[in-house]
C-alpha cells in the first residue's frame, strides 16, 4: 500500500477533508457559544422588565 504512486494524494485528501470538517465543526460550536449567550441576556432583560411590570 506505501508503495502505491498515489499514497500522497489519498493522505493529502484525507488531511484536508479533516481540517475542513474540523473547521465547520468548530464554527458550529462557536456559533452555538454565541447564541446561547445572547439568549441568556435577552432572558434577563425581559425577566427585568417582567419584573418592573409588576411593581
């Protein structure tokens, strides 16, 4: 199998295709970070104004 000509363009694909999908994923995930804290904050601000409603 190493000494097959096109060992470098499978190991070279295969490297890419992972650094992509690695990239994607970590995209995702810092998206989800950032929404879930906007979420958070818009949760606080409308329990705040829920709250001065009610005085």
């Amino acid at each position: 199998m190493l000494s097959d000509p096109h060992i470098g363009f499978v190991v070279a694909a295969y490297s890419i295709a992972f650094v992509v999908l690695a990239g994607m994923i970590g995209s995702v995930v810092l998206d989800a970070r950032r929404l879930a804290a906007q979420l958070d904050e818009a949760n606080r601000a409308l329990e705040a104004a829920r709250g001065d409603r009610r005085r």
